[in-house]
C-alpha cells in the first residue's frame, strides 16, 4: 500500500487511472474513506467495461461501510443501465452490478418495503437472454452451454436473496429451505464476489433447521477454500460453522469459530456483520462460566456508532440480553429484548427462528413476577414457530409456554419441547428443557420420573460445555433428593470434544501449524487446547500423548 502511494504522489497525474485503481482496492477493507477518494478518481480515467466492472462493486462496498448507500445504489444503476444499453449489450455485467445494489440496499431499513419490487426485477433481469461474447456471431454448443451456466447463476444468485427476504414472519421453513437449497446447489462459487452471495442462502438454510445440509456445504467448500484461500470463504466459513454448531449445542466449535469470524468481519472497517460476529461470541460465553469478564470487554468494545442499525444489531442486543439474565439484571435485560424486537418487527425478520426474543422476554417477566406478560408473550412465540415449522423454534417456544403455565397443564407443552429439540437435533436446548421438563415432573409428585429427566439433562448440559446449565441441573437434583456427582475435572473423560481432537491429531505426530489448518482454527487456539490438555492429563508434552489416547492415536 506504502508503494502504491508513493507511485500515486510520485507519478504524473494523468494516466493514473489503473495505478489509483489498485491502491483502492487495496485501501478498501481497513481505509474505505480513502478508498472511496481513490476508486472515484480512478474511474474518471478507466473507460473500458471490464476495468470499470472490477472497481464498481469495491466501491459500492466502501461508499456503504462510510453511511453512503444510497450513493453506492444510485452509481451501480447507473452503471448498470450503461452496460445494458450498449452495443453490443453487456446483460451479464449489467444484471452483477444490480444484483449487488439489491445486496447493498438489503441493509438499508428504508429500502426495505421495496425489495420485493427490487428482487422482482433481478428476476426480469435475469430472464434476459445471456450474452453471446462478441458481436452478434451465431451461437455454437459452446457459447450456448455457456449461455445457460451464466443464466443458472443468475437464477441461484436470485434464490439466495428470495431466501433472505422470505426468512421474516409470515413465513414458511420448507419454502425458504427450498430457495436456499436452490441457491447452493451445482459448482461451488469461484471468487469472492460469489461467496458472499451464498452468505444470506447458507443462513437462511441453518436457520431452517437443516444443519446437515448446511455442513455438508461448508465441508465442500472448505476444500475448495484450501486452494484459493480467499477472505470471503474464510468469513463464509467461520459464520456458518459458528451458526450451526451452536444451533445444535457444540459451544466449543461455536466459540472457535465465532471469534474467527469476528477477526475476519473486524477487519473491514465498518462491516456491517460485525455485531452478528460479536452476538455469536457472546451467546457462547454467557454459557459457559467463568468467562464472563472476557464477555465484559468484549462489550465494551462494541460501538453502535460504527457499525450503525442494520439488521444485525438485533442479534447483537438479544446476546447482551442473555448476559444481562446471566448476571441476574433483569430490567436491563428486558429492555435490550423490547429493542430487539421492535427491530426485528421493523426489519420484517420478527420470527423466532432467528432470535427467540420473546421466549427471553417472557422468562424475565416470569422472574419479575409478571405471569399475565409473561404468558402472553410465550404464546405469541409458539405459534409464530408453529407457522414457521421448524423443530428447534417450535420446542424452544414450547418450553417457554410450559415455563409459563400453572400445575399439570405445564407437563404436556414441556414433554413436547423435548422431544421436539432432539428430533432438531438441538442438544443445548434439549438439555434446558429436560431440566424443565423435570422440575414440572416434581412438582406433579413424579419424584422418580423428575430425577431420570434431570439426569438425562445433567449428562447433555456436560457434552454440550454448558457449565451454567450444568451447575442448575445439579441444583434441580439436589432439590430433587437426588446425589449427583461433579463432572470430572481431570483425566481423558475430562476433555472437552475440541480437546480431543487436536489431542488426536497432535498425537499422530502433527505440528501446531498442521492442526490449525486441518481443523480451520487459530495456532494461538491449538496452544490454548494443548495447554488445557496436558493440565487435565498432568502430562508435560505431546510426546505423552499417544498411551493415555490409544484408541484415538489409532484410529
């Protein structure tokens, strides 16, 4: 970047277009106001459709991280109508630059009544006859196989948008499903402009509950991401990782791979996905005790003036919501989950597969004894899930109902929640309802019963890493009359499932730098394993691994 600037001071200022052109590009991701300056001078210069195409959509991007999006719309149109009005006409071109206005102005609340407008036509655009490549030759087999690749494209691309749009109640989980299917299905994207395009799909099918179809993805895209390596993929990577496995209660992975996100998103100045990075941190710290002050400073460094109010600040308050509960504040916690839900209703994204706002509101109510509130809020949610029709939604609803109803009348809508939760496959809330479920159970003079499920619980809140909920558990026993043991705290059943892998593998012989890659975390994060790992094993080197992990170092 350094020599990059001096050429730009150092040569003459006419012909500068390409070198002012490169330095933009470069600025963009940590310097966007500069970069804007850049990329806007450099156009002044470029002329040619395909120098022009390379810097548009960079800019776009900068003018929307600086507050600029109307200015970024307006410019990718008119672009956009250029390159469709030419001679002979670029419809490719023309249809990404529109395609990415639509992307920009999904972030923009004013602009949010109007994208259905917006995606109908993309979806016109898209119907439009490919380009030929040069003049108006007779198309071969070839240009036609090409032909229908690019029109494929166009349509995958508008399917992940139609999936993004469609996540927000009134909404149905087998249609959205549908569209994200559509939208990552054939050739895996090729660059980075690509992936971010599969960025709202692969969201929107985690948020569907398809988890195995979402990881089935990200497995084949990681190995693609191996060879070309690009910060798009890692993002795209890490969020979906982050989503999924803390969707179905793996909190390590989802730490890991939240924090990777969140340097990844960070280091973009103003990316928008920030808070959505630091809301998936922090859901997993609250879980998990005695990381709180590590959840405290990285509050602190959240600037809502930076990131502005996009739709991803919702998650971000529903986050600081379950640590203000954790901390015992309630009010504080309730007004972050009020504000998270006028945003949600504001956004047209209210729908508790998303965030479960009102299941936490209801909670906090019930704790401020406030039952009428608290009822009305968690049937308000059960049949928002049920509409939705997913699992996961639909048991986290029920449990808040069972959590909100008198006597025997709570049994049946808890029963349902779990076995709801482990059909999602869903094992952190599973475990919170079992808790639940069992309480109920003992209350209703069911003291054996109650003890099994509480138990059963207990078991799930450990695999999961979910000390909290495993100490509540344990309470809930004691209460019960039961004995339950502590979780062991040393020893190979002592690792936590993150553990053991990169124990495995460091007993196969890998090196740090290995690990880190084969399993996509940090070297700072296969320390921080292998330190915990020979503190449990009360060993002092890998070398001594491999007895204490027979079966795994063989395996």
């Amino acid at each position: 970047m350094a020599y990059l600037r001096r050429a730009v001071r150092e040569l003459p200022a006419s012909g500068q277009g390409a070198l002012l052109a490169e330095l933009g590009q470069v600025e963009a991701p940590a310097h966007p106001a500069a970069a804007v300056r850049h990329l806007c001078a450099s156009l002044d210069e470029l002329v040619t459709p395909s120098a022009r195409q390379d810097v548009l959509p960079v800019l776009a991007d900068a003018l929307a991280r600086g507050q600029r999006g109307c200015q970024a719309a307006e410019l990718l149109e008119h672009e956009a109508r250029v390159l469709a009005t030419a001679d002979p006409p670029r419809r490719d071109a023309a249809f990404g630059l529109r395609l990415h206005r639509v992307l920009i102005e999904m972030d923009d609340l004013d602009k949010r009544p109007s994208m259905s407008e917006r995606l109908a036509e993309l979806t016109a655009d898209g119907a439009h006859e490919p380009d030929r490549g040069q003049g108006n030759r007779p198309a071969h087999d070839e240009d036609r196989d090409r032909g229908r690749g690019r029109e494929r494209e166009r349509e995958r691309a508008v399917r992940a948008l139609q999936a993004a749009l469609a996540v927000g109640t009134p909404a149905d989980a087998a249609a959205v499903a549908s569209y994200a299917r559509d939208a990552l299905a054939g050739p895996l994207p090729q660059d980075g402009a690509a992936v971010s395009m599969t960025g709202p799909a692969l969201l929107a099918l985690v948020w569907c509950d398809r988890f195995d179809e979402a990881t089935d993805f990200l497995n084949r895209l990681s190995e693609q991401a191996l060879w070309y390596d690009s910060a798009p993929a890692r993002t795209l990577l890490s969020m979906g990782r982050s989503e999924a496995a803390y969707r179905t209660g793996r909190l390590q992975p989802a730490l890991e791979a939240a924090r990777q996100w969140l340097d990844l998103a960070s280091a973009s100045h103003g990316n928008p996905m920030v808070p959505l990075a630091v809301a998936g941190v922090l859901r997993v710290l609250v879980e998990t005790t005695g990381r709180r002050t590590e959840a405290g400073a990285l509050l602190r460094s959240a600037d809502p003036e930076r990131y502005g109010t996009g739709w991803q600040w919702a998650h971000f308050l529903e986050a600081r919501a379950r640590l203000h509960l954790a901390h015992g504040d309630l009010q504080r916690a309730l007004d972050d989950l009020q504000e998270c839900g006028r945003r949600q209703i504001a956004w047209q994204r209210d729908n508790p597969a998303l965030l479960p706002w009102r299941s936490l509101a209801a909670l906090t109510h019930l704790a401020l004894d406030r039952p009428e509130q608290a009822a009305r809020l968690a049937h308000q949610e059960r049949e928002q899930a049920q509409d939705w029709g997913t699992p996961r939604a639909l048991g986290i609803s029920l449990r808040t109902v069972g959590m909100t109803t008198r006597g025997r009348h709570a049994l049946k809508p808890l029963e349902d929640s779990v076995g709801l939760l482990e059909e999602a496959g869903a094992a952190l809330e599973q475990a919170r309802s079992l808790v639940e479920y069992g309480t109920a159970r003992f209350a209703a003079g069911h003291t054996r019963l109650a003890r099994e499920v509480a138990f059963q619980g207990l078991a799930l809140a450990r695999q999961c890493g979910a000390v909290d909920l495993a100490d509540l558990a344990r309470d809930r026993l004691r209460a019960f009359g039961a004995r339950p043991r502590r979780a062991h705290a040393t020893g190979v059943s002592a690792l936590t499932g993150s553990e053991r892998r990169v124990a495995v593998l460091a007993a196969r012989g890998q090196t740090n730098r290995e690990i880190a890659e084969t399993l996509f975390i940090t070297r700072r994060t296969v320390e921080n394993h292998l330190t915990g790992t020979f503190r449990k094993l009360g060993i002092t080197g890998r070398r001594e691994l491999a007895p204490l992990l027979a079966p795994e170092g063989r395996s």
